[in-house]
C-alpha cells in the first residue's frame, strides 16, 4: 500500500474513534453503552466468523480486530470486512 493510502485509512479510524468517544461522552450512560457497543461488536465478529463457514469470508481474532469491533462495533466489522474485501 502507498503511503497515502495509509495515511487516509489512519485518518478514517482516527475519525471514526472521534464520533465514538463524543457519543458515549453524550450518553447518560457511557459505561453502559461502551459495553453494549463492545458486546454487538464481539456478536457480529462471531456471526461473521460463524457463517464464513458457508461464505468462505472470515476475519480472524486478534488484536487490531478485537480491539476495532469491540470499540466502533457493528460499523467497524463492516469496516473490517471492507478493507478485507478492497486490499486482500
């Protein structure tokens, strides 16, 4: 990958962190949404690693995807499996 590219996919998550930590800032109740977010995050990894079974299309569990699912969730697996299907 260019260094541009690099660059403006850190800028995209850099963003992405941004919304996420305004928005449980806002919440009344961060914890508790950080933890449902990290749960729906952890959900979605699992189905999508489940249903790879059928697919062929899997993301495998290690630092960077954990810590992406659990902190953005939903949107950040849909993020992961983007990247997965533009650059490998």
């Amino acid at each position: 990958m260019s260094g541009w590219t690099i660059t403006l996919l850190a800028a995209i998550g850099g963003g992405g962190l941004l919304a996420v930590a305004v928005a449980l800032l806002k919440s009344k109740r961060p914890l508790r949404r950080l933890l449902a977010t990290a749960l729906q995050g952890l959900c979605a990894m699992a189905a999508v690693n489940v249903t790879g079974i059928f697919t062929g299309v899997s993301l495998g569990l290690g630092w960077l995807t954990g810590g992406v699912a659990m902190l953005l969730g939903l949107p950040g697996v849909a993020g992961l499996l983007l990247a997965r299907l533009l650059f490998l």
